[in-house]
C-alpha cells in the first residue's frame, strides 16, 4: 500500500539508510527512514490516510512522523535538493535528487535505498558502492570533507565499526587524523559529542570502541587528562563484567550503562578535571555529582570495606545504600579485592530488597503509641531481617515486643 500512496501522488519513494544497511547485513532494525522525490508531506498524508495512522508533519522542513496502528514509527523526508537548482531544471534535478540526498550522508553503507513504487518496488539503488563496502567490511566515507563538515562522523566511524566488525578504509582512517590534526573538535559543541560518546558506551561492547578513540588521541584531544590509559582499559572491562553481572541479577532496574562507563573513563581525572570535563560535555548536575563526587565517595568506600570485611549485612546495607545503582556497578568494577566485589553484588542483588513485613499499622495495633520512635524500630526490624534473624511477621512482633 505504500507503493500505491507513491503512485498516486506522483512521487518516487524509497526506503533507505540503517534499514537498508542492516536488511543486507541480516540485522534486526525498526526505524523505517523514508525519502519522497516529490511533495514528501503529500505523500505521507495519502499514506497515513490509507493505513489509519497518526501522522506528524513539519511543513517548514517537508517531513513526517508516522505511527502506525502497532506503534511502529515512519519517518518520511523529501529529498534535499540543491540551492542552485533553477526552475527550470527542476525534472532534471528532481531525478537526482534522491542521490542528492544521499550524498550528504556519512559512510557509503548507509547511503543504500529501495524504491517502494509499485512498478519499481524492492529495487536496490547504490549510488556509491555500499553493497561492495557492505561485502568487504569497509566503512568508507563519501566525500573527503565529510568530517570536517559533520565531526560528530569520527565518533560513528568507530561506533559502526565495532558494531558490525567492520574496518574503517585506510583514506577514511587518514582523513579522520587530519580531521583532528586541524583541531575539528574546536568546532563542536560539547553537548554534540557527548551525545557521540553516550551512543558508543550504549553499544552492547564499548570496549573496543573506546580503544579506537584512544588510537586516535580523541578523548585526549577532548581533554588532556582523558587520554586513554592501559588502566582505564582494564577497569572498562571490569565495568563490562560488571553491567553484565548486573544485568543478570537485576534485569528489571534500569541502570544507565552508559554512565558506568563514563565513571571510569574519568577515573584518572583529578576532581579539577572531572568537574571541568562534565561541564564541557553538559552533563546534567545529577550526573556530574554522580561521576565527580559520587564516585569519590565510592572509591573511599571501597577501600574502608577492603579493610572491614566481613561484615554483618546489617553494617553492609549501612554501608551501601547512599549509592545509586550506577554507582555500586562501577564499584564492583573498581574493587580490586574479590570479597569487596563479591560483597556488593549480594547487596545489589539481595539485601537493598529487605524491608520489615510490619509497618506502622501493626506497631499502632500493638498498643505503642505513634511518633518518631517507630522510624527506629522499623529500622531495627529491618536491622536483625538483614543479618537474617527474623523470618515471618510474627517473629518481628516477638521481636518488637
Ligand atoms: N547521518 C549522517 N551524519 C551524521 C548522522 C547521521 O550522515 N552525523 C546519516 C546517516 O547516513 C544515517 C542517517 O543519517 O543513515 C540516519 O542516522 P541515524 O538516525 O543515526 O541512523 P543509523 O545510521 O541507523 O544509526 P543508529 O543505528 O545508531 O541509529
């Protein structure tokens, strides 16, 4: 139906991008990225009007949003043309456009489209020799400025890269060095590259991602104190482990990944530097305070439990649960000692759940009169269930009484 709405309303449409790139590559993809040669609002509006969708459109920019009955989202784009295209070579233009359109983008991977007009429908159109990119493994750019236009692609280079283990092509890998030589970075905002590093360390393995930035001296070049060390690379992997371990015992709370990771990218940092760099990259305050004094707090803890252990659980929870999530994986990352790593992970995993089963109600029942002393007791409770003393309701009533 999508190739009848193109017909009718006299556009040439394609599917391209991710999706295509990932259709070839037999990789799972749901965002459906849609480019109209033609009037693309036009279209989307036959479209969603065929299919009973929402649709979403932005006149000024000539795109839509579609959603459609499953929530499954469409964006829809009319291709770009160039400024100096006369009217009267529009026809001419028009033809082009998509390749245009296309040419704008980074890396020869992404610029596959299939046209979905009936008569031309499942088409593959390779402009730039993405499907011989596709085959060899190589992330290629399309143009030797892409990276000084657009720096944000150094960071996708090595993102893709990892995650389809690729190679960047040996012009590409050069005009990322003389990109950063000539000091692109001065150019982009720090809320930019963030956004680039907190994609990466969303990846599945960061890792060898955050070592090829490392190759490239370009969190160095964000900030001297960032440069990458053979010890932030071990304690990344420790971080890896850790997510992984988490993820495991928890898989119901959320914890950012990302942050983890970006704690230990700052670990080296003196709280100078830290904070400078947060600031840099825009980080909300939340954040900072977690990846600044938070995580000094935590490095603090690490080494008085390293002294302390064993603990009774009771002292463990006392202990722990100041931290947030984020902050307890990277600790388990950053604990040299088996115990302290091994301690923290039965917090995550068991003890921050206790609670007393009785509540206020039950003290009030019991004839004790209401006031702050039912916060103590209540805490007490919770106390001898942590060092496992009390089972059931019942014996916390014997206990309080
Ligand atoms: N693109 C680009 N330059 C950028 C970002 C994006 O040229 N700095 C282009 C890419 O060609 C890409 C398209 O815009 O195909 C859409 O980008 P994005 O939404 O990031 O999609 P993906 O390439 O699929 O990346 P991801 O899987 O991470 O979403």
């Amino acid at each position: 139906s999508i190739g009848k709405s193109a017909d009718e309303t006299g556009c040439h449409v394609f599917v391209v991008g991710g999706f295509v790139r990932d259709l070839l590559l037999y990789r799972k993809n749901e965002d459906i990225d849609i480019v109209v040669e033609g009037d693309g609002i036009h279209f989307a509006k036959n479209f969603a009007g065929s299919r009973d969708a929402r649709i979403h459109a932005y006149s000024k920019f000539g795109t839509a949003v579609i959603t459609l009955e499953d929530g499954f989202k469409v964006d829809v784009a009319t291709a770009r043309t160039e400024y100096y295209a006369s009217p009267a070579a529009l026809p001419e233009v028009e033809k082009s456009s998509l390749k245009a359109d296309l040419y704008r983008r980074d890396f020869t991977i992404n610029t596959l489209a299939i046209q979905l007009n009936e008569k031309y429908y499942g088409t593959l159109i390779d402009h730039f020799s993405g499907q011989k990119d596709i085959k060899d493994k190589t992330l290629r750019i399309i143009h030797n400025l892409s990276f000084v236009e657009d720096p944000t692609r150094i960071f996708r280079a090595v993102r893709f890269e990892s995650r389809f283990g690729f190679t960047i092509g040996k012009l590409t890998v050069r005009l990322i060095e003389n990109a950063i030589r000539m000091g692109v970075f001065k150019r982009l905002s720090g809320a930019r590259a963030m956004g680039e590093i907190v994609s990466i360390l969303e990846e599945n393995d960061p890792v060898p991602s955050i070592r090829r930035l490392g190759e490239f001296r370009l969190l160095a070049a964000l900030h001297p104190s960032m440069a990458l060390t053979e010890k932030t690379t071990a304690l990344l992997m420790e971080a890896r482990k850790a997510l992984d371990g988490y993820e495991l015992l928890a898989e119901d709370l959320r914890c950012h990944r990302w942050l983890v990771y970006f704690m230990v990218l700052l670990s080296p940092c003196n709280t100078a530097d830290a904070k400078k760099i947060c600031r840099i990259l825009r980080l909300a305050g939340w954040q900072e305070e977690l990846c600044v004094k938070e995580r000094e707090r935590a490095e603090l803890c690490i080494k008085r439990l390293a002294r302390e252990l064993p603990l009774d659980n009771s002292i463990l929870y006392s202990r722990l649960h100041v931290f947030k999530t984020e902050v307890l994986v990277y600790m388990m990352a950053a604990a040299e000692r088996k115990q302290v790593k091994k301690a923290i992970a039965h917090y995550l995993s068991k003890l921050r759940f206790v609670t007393p089963l009785i509540q206020g109600r039950d003290l009030k029942e019991m004839g004790i009169p209401p006031g702050p002393a039912y916060r103590k007791i209540l805490l007490q409770v919770q106390d001898a269930r942590l060092n496992g003393m009390l089972h059931s309701k019942e014996e916390e009533m014997a206990f309080v009484a």
